[in-house]
C-alpha cells in the first residue's frame, strides 16, 4: 500500500511538472526572466548606458514581443556557466538564453530541454602571437585555462589523446579571471567556443598580440533552452526562433514586416505574420505572435548583422550561421 501511495505521490509531482504554465506565470508577473551570460561582447553584455545588448538578449527580447506583447518586458538575469542549468530547473528564469552547447548528456540528465541551435559554432584556441603557435598540433604540453561548468576539458581532452599530445589544465569560475591569466601570460592558450574567443580577444590589453587559431577540433550548437515537462513554452520558445529564421528566408524585415502582412500575397509570408491561419491560437498567443518578434528585433540576419557582423568589432561572417539555400546549416521549419 505504501508503495502505491509512493508512487500516487510521484506521479502527481511529475505529472505537475508536465503541466507547469510558464506562460501564464509569465504573464501574471508581467515580465519574461531571461538568463544570459554576465557579459560576452557581441552575445549579452550591458553597453556604456547600462543597458543590455547582444544576439541573446535581442533572442530574450523576441520571445517577451511574442509572449507578452512588449519587447521591453524582459528582466535579464546574469548566470554563470556553474550555475545556469540550476537557475532554469529552480524557475528563477524562464528561459536560458545563453551561449550553451546542445549535447546528448545535458538533455537527458537534466529536466531541460534544447529548444533548436541559434548559432553554430566550434571551440577553439587563441594564444599569443609571440608563442609563434600556427596550429593546434603545437601546443602539446601547453597549460589550457578553463572555464568551470562547459564541456571545453573534455573536447581537449578528446583532441589530446587521439593526438597523443599532453597539457596542463589551469582552471577559472570565473570568466573575468581567467581573461587576466590568458594576459598575464598564466597560462599558454584559452580555449572556449570560436564567437567567445572573438569577444575575448577585444578585452585583452593589446587585443593585436593575439591571434585566434583556425582549428576547430568540436562542433558547437549553441541554442536557448527551456524546462522538460512544458510544450506550449517549449513550442513558443522554438517557434519564435523559427520565425526569425523564416522570416529571413522570406525576406520580412523589422522596417517591413507590417507592409508585408497587409499587401503580400505569398502564403507563407501571411501565415508567418498573422493573416492567415491559427497558428498564434494553437500555442496560446494571438495571430501577431510572429509580427511583433520580427517588429522587435528584425529577422534573424538584422540580430546578426547588429550585433555579430562585419560592421561590428567582433566582424564575425555569417559562415556556417548563414541560411541552407546560401551556404549554411540554418534551416527553420515552416509555418503551415
């Protein structure tokens, strides 16, 4: 009898978790929590006037446009690689919108889940230029500084052994940290995602005596991820990522995206923007669901341009990031 009213117990708890409301939480406080890096150029950092910018906050601001109606309603919450996973389960955020790598153990260990890649990448090395290292192959015996918390160890690891190459890890909580030693010369290289090393870089004290390595030995799909247990969250999350893609695709712009709704004839541009279809009421929005993420932030070429882009300090190209039919490995399904 124990172990039915055992198991009663346990499956009313998970059976709350299946059925947890984000969105009406997040409508009822009127404010989407977001969780983003405490500051990493290009991705979310705070600008000069204190206010938050960067491809991962413009994603926050997307989704609190299509959630609650409002870009504006968004409290951005800084978490560090230690701690983000925990900040997401507990509720303290809704989402993680926070350069986090896609993989097998992170998504069926802890109750999150992946909602799609926003941005590929692959990790990296940046070192001195007066190392004179031209290649990862060189840095056998090297000491590697290290973020606590990400998977970086253990994709050097990999690389090392098949190359049967050794190094010494020196270890950081801290991202501020560990960017002093790398200047100080503490220890012979930094190794992280290749956009990280891009930011890093700029916040070196002579950021031109560094160089970052042209070896990629990981793949790297970043991506926002929600908790397990919720599918209109999930679905909201996801499709307004989709969305920014689609629109892209479909040419609709931050500037002409309300043009487009009342003229366009093209299927797929009136069923993305609200004038045809019920795809807002299936996940629990209104049509405009989709007008207002891409009012708000531009598709997802304006978010990269802003804040990634050649025209930025970081002037990182659209690469493998650019869309399927260009190049690229980005590919959003459709909205019908």
């Amino acid at each position: 009898m124990k172990r039915l009213v055992a198991a009663a117990a346990l499956f009313c708890a998970f059976s709350g978790v299946l059925h947890a409301a984000t969105l009406d939480d997040v409508k009822a406080r009127g404010m989407l929590n977001c969780g983003v890096n405490p500051g990493l150029q290009g991705f979310a950092a705070k600008t000069e006037e204190g206010q938050w910018a960067g491809f991962d906050v413009d994603f926050c601001k997307a989704v609190a446009a299509a959630a609650l109606g409002d870009p504006s309603k968004v409290e951005f919450v800084p978490v560090n690689a230690q701690e983000r996973f925990e900040k997401l389960n507990s509720g303290a955020i809704d989402l993680l919108a926070r350069n986090t790598t896609w993989t097998m153990e992170r998504e069926t260990k802890l109750p999150l889940r992946f909602v799609g890649v926003s941005y590929h990448d692959g990790q990296g090395f940046i070192v001195k230029k007066l190392l004179g290292v031209t290649s990862a192959l060189n840095l056998s015996g090297a000491a590697i500084c290290f973020l606590s918390g990400t998977t970086t160890q253990a994709n050097v690891e990999d690389f090392f052994r098949e190359k049967e190459m050794t190094f010494t890890p020196v270890m950081f909580d801290r991202l501020d940290d560990l960017v002093k030693a790398f200047d100080e010369s503490k220890c012979d290289t930094y190794t992280a995602d290749l956009s990280q090393l891009y930011a890093i870089r700029l916040r070196l004290a002579n950021p031109d005596d560094s160089l970052v390595l042209s070896d990629v030995i990981s793949k790297e799909p970043l991506g926002p991820m929600v908790r397990q247990g919720d599918e209109q969250w999930f679905n909201i999350v996801r499709w307004t990522l989709f969305a920014l893609v689609n629109a892209e695709e479909l040419e609709v712009t931050a500037a002409g995206a309300d043009e487009l709704k009342a003229k366009s004839k093209k299927p797929p541009v009136r069923r993305l923007l609200g004038a045809e279809g019920t795809f807002g009421a299936d996940m629990g929005l209104d049509p405009e669901w989709a007008l207002r993420a891409v009012k708000a932030t531009g598709n997802y070429a304006e978010i990269f341009n802003r804040n990634l882009g050649a025209e930025t300090p970081l002037a990182i190209e659209r690469g493998i990031n650019g869309l399927w039919n260009a190049g690229g490995l980005l590919y959003a399904p459709p909205v019908r």
